[in-house]
C-alpha cells in the first residue's frame, strides 16, 4: 500500500467523472473522442496527489489543448455546431458556458489573455446562435 | 444611456461586470426592448447548451472509465512501477535462496 491509496479524496474521484464527461464532450464534440480525452485525463490525475475538481479541469484542458482537433464525427446538432467553432473559440465556449469557470480561470487554463477570452467566447457564442437559431 | 456592446452583454449575462457596469447594464436594459431580447436569446442559447450536456453528465459511466478509476490507476505508468516491483521482489529472492544454498554447502 502505498501513501496516495492512505489519502482518498473526499468526493472519490469516480464522482468527478460524469461532470469531467460532460466538460469533455463539449470540448471533443463526439462520444468517443470525449471519452478517450476523459481516459487520458484520468490516467494523470490518478498519477497525481492532488485529486480535486479544479486539477481535473487543469488536465483535462492540457490534454485538449496538446491535441485539440483530434478526428471526430459529430452526431447531434449541438455537437456539429461546437465542432464548426475554431478550437479557441470552442475552448471559450465549453469552459465559460458549460463548465461555468469565470472568464479569469477559464483564461488561465487556456493560456490566454483575459481580453482574448472574451473576445473569442463573443465570437464562438454568436456563431452557435447563428447555427442553432437559439 | 451609453449603448451596450456584445462582450458587455455577455460579460453581463456571465456575471463578469463590476457593480458599476452591471447597473448601467441592467439600466440600459430597463430601457431598450432590443436589448433585452438580445439578452434573452442569450439566455436561451445557455439553457439549450446546459441541457444537451447535462445529458451527457446523466449517462452511466462507461465501464472502461470506471474500471480504471477503481483500479486506482491501473495506467500505463502504474503497470510499469508493478512490473519493477515484481523483479526487484525476484532478485531479492533469488538472492536469498543463493545465500542459503551457499551456507548449506
């Protein structure tokens, strides 16, 4: 036994998965290529000590990042319209309006000035309206 | 009443302004029709999105993700640290069977 097993995270970090799946799917618009982002992801966190939410989020957006147009078929009309944004805008979208980071982590995790943030979440929104007729 | 642009509107909906800004917003709003529908389809743009990701959260998770959560990293890397582990226990064994051998002898 080793110290990491000692220390279980309180909630356990199979209660995290269905949130970090539903992150996943918005940044990799496709079931399968979600869940691949998801395994990897998880593969890191179980390596690391730290087992918490805001982690999570900070590994799943590197692995994204590291592939972020990995081959994908969008089935559904949110997904197809996600996966016509350009990774930028589709990395703003999926952190502000569906993991509901604020705009200064959601920056941060992506790399980017604040300003940029914005400016690629009001072209990635209107572009959705557009498409989805929302 | 200053006219509000697209990043303030949003920024406004995500909760991102400060006071002062959030009231000349809300000000505005109170005061121009067309921008309180450019609000609402906002809103409506939000609520559609929540709920198709939502679904996804409500799905079971897959097994092969559960199983490598519970398996508490049954990862490449963890694998590879087992199989160490494994030959150093077999060396360490071997060495203590050659040291008894040799005091038998």
């Amino acid at each position: 036994m080793d110290v990491d097993s000692i220390r279980e995270p309180v909630p356990p970090l199979l209660a995290l998965v269905p949130r970090l799946r539903r992150l996943a799917r918005a940044l990799a618009c496709d079931a399968g290529a979600a869940d691949a982002l998801v395994l990897k992801t998880l593969e890191r966190a179980l390596a690391d000590e730290e087992k918490s939410w805001a982690r999570l989020v900070r590994q799943l957006c590197d692995c994204w990042s590291a592939q972020p147009d990995r081959r994908r078929t969008p089935r559904t009309a949110v997904d197809a319209a996600m996966d016509a944004l350009p990774a930028g805008q589709r990395g703003a979208v999926a952190l502000v309006l569906v993991g509901g980071l604020r705009y200064a982590e959601a920056a941060e995790r992506l790399g980017i000035d604040i300003a940029v943030l914005a400016d690629r979440l009001a072209r990635g929104r209107r572009a959705l309206a557009e498409r989805l007729a929302a | 009443v200053k006219t509000v642009g697209e990043q303030t509107l949003f920024a406004f909906a995500d909760g991102e302004l400060g006071p002062l800004r959030r009231d000349e917003v809300e000000q505005a709003l109170a005061e121009d029709p067309e921008l309180r529908a450019r609000l609402e389809r906002d809103r409506r743009l939000r609520a559609f999105l929540s709920a198709h990701y939502d679904a996804v959260a409500d799905e079971p998770v897959p097994p092969r993700l559960e199983a490598l959560v519970l398996g508490g990293g049954a990862s490449r890397s963890g694998r590879r640290r087992r199989v160490l582990v494994q030959a150093a226990a077999g060396l360490a064994a071997a060495f203590v069977i050659a040291w008894i051998v040799a005091g038998a002898l």
